[in-house]
C-alpha cells in the first residue's frame, strides 16, 4: 500500500517522467513517433523473406503471425534495456531529491506500454487487410497488455536496481534476449518443434504471452486458461520478487550511482 501512496502523492513527476521517456525516445527524429510504426513493420519485412524462403517455414498468414509476434517482443526488449539503466541515468536527481526511486523503473514501463498501444494499430491493421478479421476476442488485448506489463516491469524493478552494483549486469541481459528471442515462437510456430520437448518452449513466459495475442488477434480465441493462469501466476511472482529486490538495493543508489 505504501508504493500506491508514493505513486498517488508523486504522480505529477510519474506523468512528467513517462512524457519525458516518450519524447525523449524520437528527439531530434524528423519522423518522430512514426518510427514506432517503421521499426516493427522493417523488422517484419526482413524475416518475411528470411524464413518463409531461405528456411521454407510454411505458415498461414505468416506476415499477420510474425507482426503479432514482433511487436509486443519489441514492446518487451525496450522496457529491459531502457529500464535497466534508468537508475544510472537518473543519477544526478537521484543524489540531490528526495523522490520514490521506483518513479524510474516504473515511467519507462508506462512509457513502453503507451507506445506498444500505438504501435499495436499495425496489428489491427494487418488482421483487416489480410482478411483474418477481428472479433470480441480483441477485448482481452489490454488485459494482456497490462499482464505483459507487470511482467517485464517485475523484471526492470530487478535489474535496474542489480546493474548499479554489478555494471555487467546490462551486457548479460542483452545476451540472454538475443537467446530468448529464439527459444520464443516469434518467427516459427511451436508445432515444429516434437510434442515430447515442447512442454520447454511453454515454460517461456514470453512464449504465453506471444501465444495470448495470437489467439485473440488471429485465431479468434480465448487464450488456453492453464497457460494464461501459469503467466498470471509467474507475473505476480516476478513483479514481488523484483520489486523486493529493488526496495532492498536502493538504499544504497546514491553512493554507487
């Protein structure tokens, strides 16, 4: 409760922070926030050669299922790397006033998901152009949003406040995305891989949450209630965990920073 208190009385430099992150994001762009388009759609438009002709994936619909898959992986990489060193970034006010320190971590996410929702336009986009449609299931998008939220904001609160005492911690993660990008079925579906080491590729959270906006988006239909339920279940988990992380780590952000 006493997070939501800071939050409520700080909530004029949450708000100036999360508008700070986005403009700061496209300063001095001459296309600005068109980029949150561009970037995705360029992204989509290499893999859309790559895979389905030099590594013969054969998939219905494959640019619907790869921007489905892109963009909250972008939404997910963003809030890690921008988050991890907001600490160190910050530290200048940090060292002068007083202000919950969780303020940080907690506007690059709010930042994040604001841009995820423009960006998720293209996704809208691409289900009516290609005929696949949209029906009710879109409903559950912000629901799934906020989940994927909580989740990568769980992992920030950690690693944001871990990377002012070990300085690496920034290089690791980075590395560590680059191998979960692959061990995620952004690109291809899990069904290539055998029934009987599928149940690994589950176990990604990201693999749940990739899956959660398929379903709504292309497949018409509710998310799988176990998978859905493990993901809230791991989210509430991550975001204690970080958090508690964090709250431990702080009191020393001053000196290190």
């Amino acid at each position: 409760m006493k997070i939501l208190k800071d939050i409520y009385q700080y909530r004029e430099l949450l708000k100036t922070n999360v508008q700070k992150e986005i403009r700061g994001k496209y300063k001095g762009s001459f296309l600005g926030v068109l980029w949150s388009f561009i970037n995705p759609l360029l992204q989509v438009a290499v893999y859309a050669i790559v895979f389905p002709y030099i590594m013969r994936i054969q998939t219905d619909n494959y640019l619907i299922y790869l921007i489905i898959g892109i963009i909250p992986w972008n939404f997910f990489i963003t809030v890690i790397n921008q988050g991890m060193i907001t600490v160190r970034m910050n530290a200048g006010i940090i060292k002068k006033v007083y202000f919950p320190r969780e303020i940080l971590p907690l506007s690059v996410a709010l930042s994040g998901l604001v841009n995820f929702f423009i960006s998720s336009v293209i996704i809208i986009l691409f289900c009516l152009i290609g005929g696949v449609g949209i029906t009710w299931h879109i409903i559950l998008f912000p629901i799934i949003a906020i989940i994927q939220f909580f989740f990568t904001l769980g992992i920030v609160f950690a690693f944001s406040a871990i990377n002012i005492y070990i300085k690496d911690t920034e290089y690791l993660i980075q590395f560590f995305l680059n191998l979960l990008f692959y061990a995620t079925p952004i690109l291809y579906q899990a069904e290539l891989f055998p029934e009987s080491i599928r149940w690994i590729l589950y176990l990604n959270p990201m693999t749940q949450i990739i899956m959660a906006y398929r379903n709504v988006f292309m497949y018409h239909t509710l998310p799988g209630p176990k998978g859905f339920l493990y993901l809230i279940i791991l989210t509430i988990l991550i975001l204690y965990i970080g958090y508690k992380i964090f709250k431990k780590l702080e009191r020393g952000f001053a000196e290190e920073v």
